[in-house]
C-alpha cells in the first residue's frame, strides 16, 4: 500500500523518528477512514481532490479538534501527496491552496495591579543589600518594563536620577530613553547608598551580586520567581511576566500603543498590540461579573 511505502521512506531515507512516523501513520488511517466514509470504496489518492480535504477539514473542527491539531494532520496529507507525486503515483498533489484554522497563541501572563501593591507594598524585603536590591529589581521590571538582559546590563552611569530616566541597550545593541517616577529614583537612590556602602569595587555595572560581579540570568530569574510566588497563583513566574504587567497596566491607565512601543523597544506595533487583547479579555470579565443579565438565560454574554 501506497501509504507503507511513504512510512518507509520516512523513517528510513528521512530518518523520522519511530514516534514522528507513528503519528503521520495515525493521521493518514484517519483520513483513509474519512474518505471511505464519504466514498464507500477502498482507498485510492488518485481519487482525492482538493474539496474532499478541505471536507475533511471542517469535519476535523466540528470533532472540535484544535486548531493546531488539525495544522500537523494537513501537514501529514502534505508530505504523503508530495511523495505520490514525486514517485509518480499522482500527477499533482490536491493540498493546494488549503486555508486552515487560525492558531491562537497564547496571552501574555501578567499580575494584576493589586498583586503587584500586595507584593511592593506589603511584603518585607529587608533592609539589607539584598533586600534593597531585590525590591529594585522587581520594582524595576514592574515600574519600567524593560528585560531581563537590559535589566543585567545597566551601567550605572545609565541611571540618571537627576533626569528621571534610564538609557536601555536592547536588541540589536538599539538604546532607548526609559523615564521613571518617584518612587523609583528613591529606590534607586536608596540602593546605591546602600550598594556603595557594603559592596566593595567601582561599580561600573548598577546591579551587583555581594561580592561585585554583575549579575547573571538565573539569578535574576529566581529573584523574581521567588517574591511572585508569595503573591501570585501564575503557572509561569518570570521577569518577562513583570514586562508584560508593565505593558497591561499602561494601557489600562490610559497610555497609548505608541508610546508602549517604544517604552518596550518594540520594533513593530504588531508585537505591542498583543497587550489590547489583555485589557479586552479583562473587560469581559468584567462585564460577566457586574451585569445582572451577563449570565442569565437569554442575556448570557458570549465569549
């Protein structure tokens, strides 16, 4: 059977993997199953046209497979006629122009903004080096929005407290003006008070472990892991988290996409606009929660 020979070819001439071409061979007997309950004859590709995948298609979402379940078994019948067609079994193959379900990613996790005044307001960080140090940084993240790798890579003669602003080099070595409120340039004035008086060196670089290096990505990360812990019940705890927290909370304070923009470093709108589909999704939360006729039978509000 043609389908054998494809599986061989595969695994052997490919080298897929023995799960890889289990999961091509699951996904082909599930369309020869489709088609011959749409034809009632024995399975033949030459009788596959493109109507008959795009049918075969909508049944898969009416089983209410996932979208990106659907994409991977489209991807198997792409690979199959390719190499029909290759060894001449079919003059041309019918996956052509195949439009598939939209995968959606994803939203960014973020915390709320009573998390965030719970875990700056209300948790003891301590006074010592450390502490100092770790509320800045949190706050930092939360406060500024910048990444983990801009965070490392402060200089401390980037940080101007007299000017309010810090300068980020981002990706691409591409540097930015970021402003900052009060409460920041008092934290950072009270870090480096703190810093200049227990760390010994020059401190070229603003953040510092105890013994003067700079920091590294792992702590950092489990710096932040750490303290979101106490607050926040998120499966994913990271700074990326409290650069998306940042970019939630501007917007629904009023800020502009625009300005976000280039408070993130983000060279294009596309990536900013993500953070709309936040506040909407927290609208309809909202909306669900406060409207007496949101759940009732007739007036439920859809998703």
């Amino acid at each position: 059977m043609c389908i054998e020979s494809f599986l061989r070819y595969i695994r052997y001439e490919k080298n897929f993997s023995s799960h890889t071409v289990l999961s091509y061979r699951n996904d082909l007997l599930q369309f020869v199953d489709y088609y011959f309950t749409c034809k009632s004859e024995r399975f033949s590709p030459k009788s596959v046209d493109r109507d008959l995948v795009r049918n075969w298609i909508v049944y898969l979402v009416e089983k209410g497979r996932t979208p990106r379940s659907i994409s991977r078994k489209v991807s198997t019948l792409r690979s199959f006629f390719k190499f029909l067609v290759k060894e001449g079994i079919i003059p041309f193959t019918p996956i052509q122009n195949i439009q598939l379900p939209k995968i959606s990613k994803p939203l960014p996790a973020f915390l709320k903004e009573e998390e965030m005044d719970l875990l700056l307001d209300g948790i003891d960080f301590g006074d010592n080096f450390r502490g100092v140090r770790d509320k800045l940084i949190i706050n930092m993240f939360y406060s500024t929005g910048i990444r983990r790798g801009e965070l490392i890579g402060l200089q401390d003669a980037d940080v101007d407290i007299y000017m309010s602003a810090m300068k980020v080099t981002g990706k691409r070595n591409k540097q930015r003006i970021i402003p900052f409120g009060k409460e920041l340039r008092i934290q950072i004035e009270g870090y480096r008070s703190v810093r200049d008086r227990d760390v010994k060196g020059e401190h070229k670089t603003f953040f510092v472990k105890e013994d003067g290096q700079p920091l590294y990505p792992e702590l950092v990360s489990r710096i932040v892991t750490r303290y979101l812990n106490m607050v926040s019940t998120l499966t994913k705890k990271s700074p990326h988290v409290l650069r998306h927290t940042f970019a939630s909370a501007m917007l629904n304070n009023g800020a502009e996409l625009n300005s976000i923009k280039e408070l993130l470093g983000h060279s294009s709108l596309a990536s900013t606009e993500v953070y709309t589909h936040i506040t909407f999704e927290e609208l309809k939360q909202s909306y669900k929660q406060a409207h007496p006729r949101a759940e009732k039978k007739g007036g439920r509000y859809e998703n």
